[in-house]
C-alpha cells in the first residue's frame, strides 16, 4: 500500500465531522476538524508511549512479542491520525514525506560540513 491508497482508505473511515476546505480557507470556527486531529494524533502517540514504559515497568525493559504487537497496533493509530491531520491541511502523506525528507537531508548535511 502507499501514501495515497492508505490516505485514500483512511479519508473513508473519519469518524469526525470533517471540514469541506483546507484549513487556510477556512473561517476559524471551521478548523474544529484540524483540531480534534492534532490533539488526537498527540493522544495516540502518548498511548504508544505507554506501552513502552509499560514494558520498563513490567517486562524489565524487555520488548516482548505482546508488547511490540501493542506498539504496532498503536503506531498504526498514529499514522491514522497524521493522515488526517494531513488531509485537514490540504496535503498529501507524500507532500509531507518529502518535505520531511528534504528537512532531514539539510539538517544531515549541513552536520557534516
């Protein structure tokens, strides 16, 4: 699957009132979408961060198959939710993989100078 089939699949699959133009046309009372996006991915992320001290806590620091299959599932809801937050910004996961990328690249090289 790529970016755009699974930005696709996931667009079908909001269970938020999304809103129907890109957040920089939208009236700021239309922005509720973006929102509820953003602080969603941050919940998300922060359950991913749980399992993992779950796993310092309980499995002393050892990342068991339970324990990396929990992680999985919840990264797979975090890369839900930066694939919303995408399309409520009028992006695509590709444009924000590149842009990404090419930030990485600069910060890499200009360490190496």
């Amino acid at each position: 699957m790529d970016f755009k089939e699974y930005s696709d699949w996931q667009s079908t699959t909001a269970f938020y009132p999304p809103i129907r133009k890109p957040v920089y046309l939208a009236a700021p009372d239309d922005q509720r979408s973006l929102t509820y996006t953003v602080l969603a991915l941050g919940g998300e992320a922060g359950e991913l961060q749980n399992e993992l001290k779950k796993c310092i806590r309980d499995d002393a620091s050892f990342i068991t198959a339970s324990r990396a299959n929990k992680m999985i599932y919840e990264l797979g809801d975090v890369l839900w939710y930066v694939s919303a937050v995408a399309h409520e910004l009028g992006v695509s996961l590709e444009t924000v993989a590149r842009m990404n990328q090419t930030k990485i690249d600069k910060r890499r090289h200009s360490q190496s100078q």
